[in-house]
C-alpha cells in the first residue's frame, strides 16, 4: 500500500487508551456520546450532572449565574451502564437525569479509564496439546512464551530427578512461534513437543509455558493498517509513533535494569504487579557498563528470563529480584550481564455493593488493604434493585438521589478496613418519599501504605 502522509497529520498508536489514567468528557444536555476502550474495559470513576463552571456547554445559554456550583452525583446509573462494558452510549437529557439547575445549561461531566484485560497463563507438559480460547469473539495476544524448564516442580509428577533438575531452559522461538500460530484468533491449538521448538536442553522433560490476554479483533485491525502505514512516505514533521505488530499492548510500562550482583525492588503504590517482558544477559554496550568498560561489538547476548520474573513477582504489589548468576545462567560470560525487567502496576478492581433500604451495608478489605469509596448514592435509579415484593408506586421513581449520599459513606468507611452503614432514612433522610430506595457504593481495596493519599486517587 503507497501514500504520502501531509504534515500535521496525527496518527494514534496501537496502545492509545490502554493506560490506567482518567479521562474525563463533557456532554452537553440534549446531545449523545460513546465511550470507548480500544483496550480493555470501562471503568466509571465520577459522573456529576448539572454545572460545576461557567465554560462548559455554555454557548446555547450565554446568560448564566454566578454561582454554577450546581450538580448532583449521577456516577450510580452511569456506572451501571458502562462498568465492565468495550463501550458505551451516555444520553444527557432531563429524561434520564433530573435536571436540578432549571436556570441554566446542564451538562453529563463523565470521568472514566480503561482497565486492562487481564493476563491468563497456561503450563502444557511435553507432547500435550497448548489449547487456548477466548470468549465472547475477542482475539488472543500472546504476551510471552517459552518451551523448555524453569523451575522443577510444573510437570514433575512421576518423572525422575534428573529430568527436572534443570531449570534455566529456553527455546529462543518459543513466542515468537506460538504468536504466529495464535496471535488475532479467537482460538488455537499447539503441540508442546520438540517437532515444533527443537530441542532446548536434550534429557529434559519439559513444558510450554504461555502468557496471553484477550484483546478485542479491532485491536488486531489496528495493527495491519498501521502496518501497511510504515510503507508510507513521510511529509517533513510527521513523526509516525506506532508499535511493532508483534509488541505487547501493555498499560503505561515501566523498565528497570538491574546490575549483575545488584537487588531492586519492584512496587506499586497502588494496584498489582504484572510484568510484560525481562531478559538476563546484555543487548547494548550502555547499561551496566561501568563494571567492565571493554565490551565485544557485539552485545547482542541474553535470554528469555519472564517465566520466573513473572511468577516472582505477578499479583503482588511488591518484589525484590537479585540479578545474580545463582538464579540465572549467564548467557555472557565475556560481558557484564544484567536483568532487565518491563512491568505495569494493574489497578485494584472496583467493586459495588447495592443494599436495600433499613438493611445495613458491611464492607471489608483483606490483607489490612482499605476502603476507598469511589461513590455512593442512596435512593433508587432503577426498577429491578430490590424490588421484590414491592408493589410497583414504591418502585417506579428511578430518578431519587440523596445528595449527601458520598460524603456520609466517605466519613464513615475511608480509609478503614472494614465498616458499616445502615442504609436508611435516619442516616441520609428521604429524598423521595414513598418510594422504596437502595444504598449503591462503588469502593475499592487500597493499600494501607497510601494512607493520607486516598482522597487523591479519584
């Protein structure tokens, strides 16, 4: 495929709104808008309807008041619509959201990210067939592989000690044969046997090792067309910033090299470690080089070391890792080696809790985590929440918001492990009366280390 490409022309890479970072949209009243994920799903941080500034749709009613401080807490229904969903339509309209600002221009204000899929692995013993398979049409994306050993206890039953003993075995093809097998299907299936990645390590009984997540097919789409794209020929000042067709799509990485002989630890402040990639050995002549400052031209030596990074370190919000020729076999004896290491931080999952009115609402954190109370609202924004055995005036208002809804959840539960709230007119009145209402709060599980921070994350 030929084309020119004009200057100023913007091209968004492959990983555009994969990272964990919010984003937030304005709707104006009357008008309609689609959320999107290209990666990943949404997640609803904050929704507010009304008007919080004089600038925002502020063109249809150029006369307003000076004090616009004017919203309530819409983030229930829009969550509803949205969480866990590639994309969604949000409509501002009265007919929806009850407009308590009728002297000026009310608008949606939308705030939201996208959650990465999440990475699976699977361990096939040699001669077994590796059969991978995504759900609901969604594609597979292989994030790394490896057919060989690298500890000895998967695939160890009944096989005697010798055949286990080594575990720093790789096949160099390994994800780099399985992508192109699996890689924008929506299923696959591969022989983990020595007729498709050779031999590593002769007398070894050994398995194939596979991380993968489930991307949706445009994301594959994406990829070809900007493929065919780096055939083009470029216009002075177009910078054309796209990722190799076979690059994992991961959120807002981070790399860390790791001297021979040195230990780092890996941390996230908030959220769980997932490491995409980590090599052992060398490949260039700058990192590390202070140690031994005479390095052969080439310095093109290292291997595969994500499997045991991985199972290191995935889950945990910490790790130390030790760059030590006791855990990996250096591949370079004539250079100085190093282990580098690429991860993200995965946030911690949003949940919600709906409860119905008198009962009383307990939320608790493991692992001494605590409560982040992302939003709350007691009232009734559907007709299906406890609802049975109501009859249907006591359910029909699906517009009742109690305004002080957040606040009074927030005081009680932020920062803590665990706590309670009854859900009632006692504790947040009545703001719809005669109708039979619901506490709605969207929370998360934070690390206790965050401490004072917690009203900052939102």
């Amino acid at each position: 495929m030929g084309c020119s490409l004009t200057a100023g022309l913007a091209l968004v890479p492959p990983n555009a709104n994969v990272l964990p970072l919010t984003k937030t949209v304005v709707i104006c009243n009357g008008e309609r808008m689609v959320l999107k994920c290209v990666y990943g799903v949404l997640q609803i941080t904050a929704a507010n309807y009304g008007r919080t500034n004089k600038g925002d749709c502020s063109g249809r009613r150029p006369v307003l008041p000076q004090n616009t401080n004017c919203n309530f807490n819409a983030l229930a229904p829009v969550s509803q619509s949205c969480n866990g969903l590639h994309s969604c339509e949000l409509f501002a309209t009265t007919a929806i959201f009850t407009d308590i600002c009728p002297d000026m221009n009310s608008y949606l204000s939308v705030t939201y990210y996208c959650l990465p899929h999440e990475i699976r692995s699977s361990a096939v013993c040699e001669n077994a067939n590796a059969n991978l398979k995504c759900e609901d049409g969604s594609s597979l994306n292989i994030n790394t592989a490896n057919y060989g050993r690298t500890d000895s206890h998967t695939c160890s039953a009944g096989r005697p000690a010798s055949q286990v003993a080594k575990t720093d075995c790789y096949a160099s093809i390994s994800k780099s044969t399985l992508a192109y097998a699996c890689n924008g299907k929506n299923s696959c299936s591969i022989s983990a046997s020595n007729g498709v990645f050779s031999d590593p390590c002769v007398d070894t009984y050994k398995y194939l090792y596979t991380a993968y997540s489930c991307v949706p097919q445009s994301m594959f789409c994406l990829r070809v067309i900007l493929s065919l794209l780096m055939g083009c020929s470029l216009s002075a000042g177009v910078t054309l910033n796209v990722a190799p067709l076979d690059a994992d799509v991961s959120p807002r990485t981070k790399t860390k090299v790791i001297c021979n002989g040195d230990r780092a630890v890996l941390k996230c402040e908030y959220g769980m470690l997932q490491i995409t990639a980590a090599d052992y050995g060398r490949a260039n002549r700058d990192d590390c080089s202070g140690r031994r400052p005479v390095l052969p031209q080439n310095t093109n030596c290292y291997f595969n070391a994500l499997a045991p990074v991985s199972q290191s370190c995935n889950g945990l919000r910490s790790c130390e890792l030790f760059a030590t020729t006791d855990i990996f076999t250096d591949p370079c004896s004539d250079m100085s080696s190093y282990l580098s290491v690429t991860y993200y931080c995965l946030p911690p999952e949003v949940r919600s809790s709906a409860v119905c009115e008198n009962a009383i609402a307990n939320f608790q954190c493991d692992d001494g985590s605590l409560l982040h109370i992302h939003a709350a609202n007691y009232g009734r924004t559907d007709n299906s929440t406890c609802a049975a055995g109501r009859p249907a005036s006591q359910i029909a208002k699906t517009d009742c918001y109690a305004s002080n809804s957040q606040t009074l959840v927030a005081n009680g539960c932020e920062g803590k492990n665990n706590c309670s709230i009854s859900a009632s007119n006692d504790v947040f009145s009545d703001p719809c009366y005669g109708t039979y209402k619901y506490l709605y709060t969207a929370y998360s599980c934070v690390p206790s280390f965050i401490g004072a921070d917690l009203a900052d994350l939102d």
